[in-house]
C-alpha cells in the first residue's frame, strides 16, 4: 500500500491549541483547509515542507517527513512538491520567466534548452508567455499570480501545496489556474494532489475541490462539504 | 558592584556570541559554495558575475577618483615639504607604506562596504521581509548557495581588483603630482619601484582576502537576519555597515600590528 501524498497526524498547531490537528490529503484529490488568520491555517505548507517543526505531531509527504531528512537531501525532497506561499514569494530583482525558470536552472540536471523548453510550455500554460520578460513589480496582480503557479508547477511535482493561492484573481481566473494546477485527467487518475490553505475560497471554487475543511481558532478541524 | 560587573559581562558575552554566529554563518556559506552542483554552479557563477558588475565595474570611476584626489593631495604636500631637505627620495617609500599598503586597501574595503555592503544587507533583508528566501528554500534552493555564495565571491574578486585599481591609480596620481612639483618621471619610478617588495604584493593578497571577507558576510549576515517586518530592514542595513566598517578598522589595525 503506498503512503498518501500529505497526512498530518497530531499536529500541534501554533499558540497551544487544545486541539491536535489530523488530516489526510488522499491521491490526485484536490483538499481545501479554511480558516482565518488566528485558526493557524497559515502553518501548514511549512510543516509540510519541514521549513517549520510542529511542536508535536508529524507531517508526512510521500510517507517521509521533510523536516527529518539532512539539509541536502531535505532541499532535494521539497523539488518533488511544488509551493505556493502567500503574496506569491517571486524575486523581484528576476522577470517572471527567470522566476519560472529558476528551481528548473538550479536544481535540474536537464540541459539548459531542455529547461526553457520547459519553462516555455509552463508560462503558455498559464498564458503568461506575451508578459514573461517583466519583472514582478512591473507585472499585474493576476501575471504575477500566475508566475507563482507556472514556478510552483515547474518540477511537474505530484503535490502541490497552494497558500491563499487565489488572492488578487477573479474567479475566472482562478478557476483557470485551478484546472492547470490539477492537470490532465488520465485512466490512472492522474491529476495532482492539491492542498489548499486560505481564508475564504469563491464559490465557483469550491465546487472543483473534493474537500473543504474548515479550521476554528481551537484547532478543530471540520469538513463543510465532503 | 556585582551588578554592573555582571551587565558589562552579559553585554560582552552578547558581542562575542554575535561574533561567534557570523563566523558559523561565514564557514557555512564557504561550505554551502563547495557544495553548489554542476546546474548551481551555473546559476550562482552568473548571479556572482552580476554582483561583480555592481560592486567592481560600476565603481572604477569612483576609485580611480578617490585614489587620485587622496595621492595627489599627499604626493604634493610631500614633495614640496622633503623638497626643502633634500629628501624626496622618500616619497616612493611613502607612496608605498602610507598608499599601497594601508590607505588602498582601508579606504577601498570601506568605500565597498559603504557603496555595496549597504545595498547586499538592504537587498537581502528585503528578500527575507517578502517571503523570497522562504519561496527559494520551499523550492529546494539553500538559499546560502544562490544568495550568499555569489555575493561573498563577488566581494573577494571586487575588493581585490578595487585595491589595485586604487593602488594603480594612486601611484599614477603620485606621479602627476611629483611631476608638477619638479621631480622627474623617471627618478618617481625608480623611488617607488625600490620602496616596493614582494611583502606588499602578498600583504595586499592578504587584507583583500580578509577585507572581502568582511565585506561579503557581515551585510548577508544581517540582512537574512531580518525576520518578517519591513522596519527591521534599516536595521539590518544599518548594524551591517557598522559592523562591517568597525571589523574592517580592526581587521587593518591587526595586520599593521602582526606584519
């Protein structure tokens, strides 16, 4: 049996919740947690990510927990998910396409055309190509966005983690960048397993997600809609 | 009377642990760089280049003026003064000890720190407020690797050329100002060339080395050391340079102690 893409498992959320927070992201479904900023919902792509420890609990991704593995191997794991933080996390001193290309130019072993071959197909997936050479404070609050998504999506990774990933979209917009970040359905099923963490979604959102959770400021976890 | 033996301890103890982590911070980043895969090494060989083209390139002007102005000025005075006892021959000595060997290499290392230092620790911490050293490591870049490693190497090569381009362009200067004040071209080459040994190559080696060192971990250091707020980053800016321009007068008062 193989281990789920992102299990959570007594995690303490921050400022002492009573409440341990358990939660299983299954394959290929796409899991939304809500909550507002006192819930602690912001926590959570890092302790997946292991770039912060919960202070009790484990989080597993592909059955390993990041946070446990040495500083080399640790970097190396995270290209296998891909990440969206909040407010984006793009450099501002690189132009969108350089944004995209980056994890791509530093941590692959491809030749170089290969990687902008790669980075081309990204940003015409997400129709980014004609604004690619602005840099970010050039860029619109939607390209920018969707940098974030081409860059997070950049490893082809089977898990993305997507925090208040539609801020600043329209809905439209949004339900685009959804579908891309999902990807193809195939017999297999093979669509991208997505976490997504937030305060509120759009209605036209919600009805693509599988899940959605909602997180209260005590760290109960409760699905609104299964 | 304990107490305020006991502040002056903690405050001391502060500083020495402060000194302690930029030291860990520095062997790290050295670490991380010979670390760097063939694909990193790329990646940060450009970003370093770049750096190189800020920090070096774009300031030659300045050096060249500052080290013309600052020679031509003592070079002047000096040879109109030793003029009167007949000891201009000196004046290669001075170019050498007081210019090549001290001021260069001082006034260059504070100079970058002033002009470059301030913009690695302002760019840095900014990079640290918006998220974009979380994104990088989210991504599975060491952050040390793409933003330190090439920042540090651009601050050796930068401060090492700078010092010769300083020290270039202030024996040039000398000469001009010799040349007004009555000395002949020839007899300033042959003073400052018999004032100039091999230990003046080497220690100029040696003050670039530890003047860039300076140069390129104390604004990374404080820079990355900023956490969440845009109001630490003056802070970090401003702790950087002064860090950097009191370890640099210290770091130039060791070697004049030592060699």
């Amino acid at each position: 049996m193989t281990a789920p893409p992102l299990e959570f498992a007594n995690v303490a959320l921050p400022a002492r919740r009573p409440q341990a927070l358990s939660l299983t992201v299954p394959a290929h479904h796409t899991v939304a947690v809500l909550g507002d900023e006192a819930s602690g919902v912001g926590a959570l792509s890092g302790f997946a990510l292991g770039l912060e420890r919960p202070a009790a609990g484990s989080v597993k991704v592909f059955g390993t927990v990041i946070a446990d593995l040495p500083e080399r191997e640790r970097l190396a794991f995270r290209r296998r998910v891909g990440y969206l933080p909040a407010g984006d996390g793009l450099l501002q001193n690189l132009s969108l396409r350089d944004n995209v290309a980056l994890p791509l130019r530093f941590g692959s072993a491809a030749a170089p055309p290969e990687i902008e071959g790669r980075v081309n197909v990204m940003l015409a997936q997400v129709r980014l190509a004609p604004a690619a050479a602005r840099r970010p404070a050039q860029a619109s609050e939607e390209e920018r966005r969707r940098a974030a998504f081409a860059r997070a999506m950049a490893f082809d990774p089977g898990l993305l983690l997507l925090d208040q990933p539609f801020d600043g979209v329209t809905v439209r917009t949004a339900a685009e960048l959804l579908e891309v970040a999902r990807g193809g359905e195939t017999a297999e099923g093979g669509r991208r397993t997505i976490l997504v963490t937030g305060h509120e979604l759009p209605e036209a959102i919600r009805r693509r997600v599988e899940t959605v959770y909602r997180l209260s400021r005590e760290g109960v976890l409760e699905p609104e809609r299964a | 009377m304990i107490v305020p033996i006991a502040r002056l301890g903690g405050s001391a103890a502060r500083r020495l642990s402060r000194l302690g982590a930029l030291a860990r911070f520095g062997f790290g980043a050295l670490r991380a760089g010979f670390a760097l895969s063939a694909a990193g090494r790329r990646v940060a060989f450009r970003v370093t280049l770049n750096q190189i083209r800020f920090t070096a390139v774009n300031a030659v002007g300045l050096f060249v003026l500052l080290s013309g102005i600052l020679s031509f000025l003592v070079i002047s005075q000096l040879v109109r003064q030793l003029g009167t006892f007949g000891a201009t021959d000196l004046i290669g000595t001075v170019i050498v000890v007081a210019i090549v060997r001290e001021f260069g290499p001082l006034i260059t290392a504070l100079a970058v720190a002033g002009r470059s230092g301030t913009a690695i620790s302002a760019e840095l911490a900014t990079n640290k407020v918006l998220g974009e050293v979380r994104a990088l490591e989210a991504m599975g870049i060491d952050s040390r690797q793409y933003l330190v490693v090439p920042r540090l190497a651009a601050a050796l090569v930068s401060v090492f050329a700078l010092i010769v381009v300083f020290d270039v362009g202030a024996v040039a200067a000398g000469f001009l100002a010799a040349s007004i004040n009555g000395m002949t071209g020839t007899r300033y080459a042959e003073t400052v060339l018999q004032s100039l040994g091999a230990d003046d190559i080497w220690l100029t080696v040696a003050k670039a080395v530890a003047f860039g060192l300076i140069v390129g971990v104390v604004p990374c250091y404080f820079g990355l050391a900023a956490r969440r707020s845009t109001t630490e980053i003056p802070i970090a800016v401003s702790l950087a340079t002064v860090v950097a321009l009191v370890g640099i007068f210290i770091c130039s008062a060791l070697f004049a102690a030592i060699v």
